[in-house]
C-alpha cells in the first residue's frame, strides 16, 4: 500500500519534540506505513482509512520520537524553565507517547501484539536484533 500521511501531518501532531519545522519525515513515515498495512489487512472493516492515516501519523511520530529529543518549556514572567528528556518509560510502542496514541486508535489491536523489543530503530533503518 501506499503511504496514507504526510510530513506535515506528522509534525502536526509532534508539538513537544525538538523538531525542526521543514524536517522531512518521510523515512518515518515509510518505517510505520508497513504496520498500518498489516492493521488493514487484518480487519479493514473497523478501520476506516481515516481511522488508518491518524494510526499512520501517530507512528510515524513514534519513530521520529526516537530519534528527537523531548523538551518542555515553561515561561513565567521573563523566567524560563526547561525540561529535556530521551529516556523512554516502557519498550515497543509503549516507550512513548506516540506510539501508545497509536495502539489506542488500532482498533484491531495488532499493534499490542506486535513485540517490537526485537527491533532496534534508527533514523536510517529498522534492524532485526535476533
């Protein structure tokens, strides 16, 4: 299948990542396109293809999360405060909140069958660890 989303439609959705606005986040979005082709093809009936592009965008998010940085900012006054942090809280798609949006919107629930803690992710490509 083809890709459902764009770049812009990803980084839409990626408000507290330090991405830069012109990031291209096709490779991500070519990483997730596949799992949301195995959601269609397990039940397309529950999963309309709009219900597929919010899957698509909230992981191809996953995976870019995994390669940027997470910052929050806070401003009072003329003090900032900011807080950064990269380490994830769970494994799989769980490890952030992108992929945990996306496990929400498969209603198939193929995404929480899926073990990802045997693939290791980069910006460049996905590597079977086994």
């Amino acid at each position: 299948m083809s890709e459902r989303c764009t770049s812009d439609e990803v980084l839409a959705v990626m408000s507290v990542l330090d991405v830069p606005d012109n990031a291209d986040l096709s490779a991500f979005i070519a990483v997730a396109s596949p799992y949301v082709d195995d959601i269609e093809d397990k039940d397309h009936s529950r999963m309309t293809d709009a219900k597929l592009k919010s899957v698509e965008r909230y992981l191809a998010a996953h995976f870019a999360a995994l390669r940027y940085k997470h910052s929050q900012e806070t401003k009072i006054g003329d003090q900032k405060a900011s807080d950064r942090y990269d380490i994830p809280l769970s494994t799989g798609f769980k490890s952030t909140y992108y992929g945990q949006q996306a496990c929400k919107l498969d209603l198939t629930k193929t995404l929480e069958q899926i073990d990802l803690t045997s693939y290791s992710f980069s910006s460049d490509c996905v590597e079977l660890n086994k």
